[in-house]
C-alpha cells in the first residue's frame, strides 16, 4: 500500500487523501473515478504534510474505507455488514419503526414508492428497500452519494439473494434534496422520508441519549463533510448560536415544504424523542421509540 494523491475542495479546503495498492491499476482507475465524480482536483502527494488533517480513504477489497483523524476508527457504506444485515434477515423487519411508519396499515397490490430525500449511509432506506418498496436515495454531499452507489452495486452483485432483491429496487441520486423535489418532472412518489441532518443532536444532549459507537462515528464523518457550511454544531447545542438554530430551522422548512408538495400519500420526518416538529408543523401521528420518533403526515 503506498500513499497516491490528495482531494482537494473545490474551495481550496483539505478534504481527503487515499491510499491504495499503487501495482493494481484498477485501484488508481477507482481513485481517478471517485475524483472526477466528487468534482475535486488530484495533487501530488508530495504535499502530504501540509495538509495533516483530512480524512484518510483506503481502497481496500474494491471497497472505499474512511479512517477518521488518524484513529482506528472506519467508517464505510456496507449493506452486508453483520451488525446491519442482523436487522434485514430478521422476521423483526416488518416491526422496524422506518417500515411501520412508511407503509402503515393500508394493504396495497403494488410495492410503495418511496423518496429518501436524505440518504445518508442508506440504512434506513434498505430496510424499506428489503420490505419491499420501491426506493430512491438522494444524498448532496458527492463523496457519499458515491459511496452509495458502490454500496449498492456491491449488493446488487452479491450471492446473497435478499441483498440482490433488496439492491434491485434501490436508485441513488446525488442532488440536493429540496431543488430536486421543487423540480420533480417524474410520477411522484407515494411516500416522502425525511431525516435531516442535525436534528437530534440538540434533544439527544439535553436528554442525556448515548449514541452507539456506530453512529458516532458516521455523525463524526458527515460533521466533516458538512464543515465548509460553517455550522457550529457544538455551540449550536449548547444555545450559543441562534443564527445556526435559525439556519438549520429554515432548512427543515424547506424541506419539508417540498416533501408535502411532492408525496402523494404521505409524509414520514424521523426526529428524537422530544425533538420539535420539522418546520414547525404538527403530524397526524407519531410512532415513538426509546431513540426515535417518526412523525406522520397523511395526504389521501
């Protein structure tokens, strides 16, 4: 393994630099890929040490792998995986809250559509995906919409044969959430799901919620995709910050405006316990578990 090259932001910001078999030229195609997609610019890795802070990525197995500051910790985008497969090949699955709260009650004859307007590692959308929905990720940030993609591909290719199915019925698009929803030209979906970003960091403080080690990590590496927006997430929590509880409130706004304009059946918003309603809209109804609520919004 030998250290290749840098990412660098479009905004001149250090962002990521890979490491990678430098004899299998198939990893440097991989790196090359994954840069042009990003829209960040290769240089020379001659300028390592400039930039001592950006995230290690390692191409390892035709998998990306994502080492945060020089810890042990990784962070990947792998349906496969023990710890998240345990909850698809379940008879529980039916009983996860993200399924009970898209598909409800109602019997249909055909599979729900479903738009994760915020993707995000995918997990929520591939346990729909597994019960059979018809799903469509959108995740704006490039490097981990790719990452999806590679996920899901991944699946799609496996011997595994709920994999395989639950792969089949999943599209990634890289595009921001709210502009793609405001100019949606295709049959709309029936279900919207929304679980912004940030939104249980403020409650889950107050309330004294432990996160697992999983999604520490995850909230760590989507913190540092989102730096460049300048939200002061840690002053923001602790009620320093009112431009950034304004920002983040106007955000929720938007989206959710969109979401009820678009959905043809109904609304489902994941927040924490306790959380305010997105955008300051009242659901229908709420299935509320010991770390999350899901918040209903019926349309028919």
């Amino acid at each position: 393994m030998g250290r290749c090259c840098w990412l660098m932001s479009n905004g001149a910001e250090s962002l990521a630099y890979f490491v990678f078999d430098t004899e299998h030229n198939h990893d440097l195609l991989a790196v090359e890929e994954l840069a042009q997609r990003c829209g960040y610019a290769v240089i020379s890795s001659d300028e390592v040490a400039n930039y001592s802070d950006a995230i290690k990525i390692i191409f390892d197995n035709g998998q990306w792998r994502i080492h945060l500051d020089n810890s042990s910790a990784i962070v990947s985008v792998d349906f496969s995986d023990p710890r998240f497969y345990t909850r698809v090949n379940s008879s529980a699955l039916q009983g996860e809250y993200v399924v009970r709260a898209v598909l409800g009650r109602k019997k249909t004859t055909q599979p729900l559509t479903v738009l994760d307007a915020t993707a995000g590692f995918g997990h929520d959308a591939f346990l729909l995906a597994a019960a059979g929905c018809q799903v469509t990720l959108v995740e704006q940030m490039p490097l981990l919409a790719y990452l999806l993609e590679q996920a899901v591909q991944r699946a799609r290719n496996s011997t595994n044969n709920l994999l395989l199915s639950a792969a089949q019925r999943m599209i990634v698009e890289s595009a921001n959430s709210v502009m793609l929803m405001q100019q949606w030209s295709a049959n709309r979906p029936d279900v919207v799901y929304l679980d912004p970003m940030y939104a249980h960091a403020e409650n889950e403080t107050k309330r004294g919620l432990k996160k697992s080690a999983a999604v520490k990590k995850n909230m760590a590496f989507l913190q540092r995709l989102t730096s460049h927006k300048a939200i002061d997430l840690s002053r923001a929590q602790a009620g320093h910050n009112q431009s950034c509880h304004d920002e983040l409130n106007s955000e929720g706004e938007g989206m959710i405006e969109a979401a009820l304009a678009l959905a043809k059946r109904k609304v489902v918003v994941k927040r924490a316990p306790g959380a305010e309603w997105l955008g300051g809209l009242k659901p229908a109804s709420s299935l509320t578990g010991k770390a999350t609520r899901f918040d209903i919004y019926p349309l028919s």
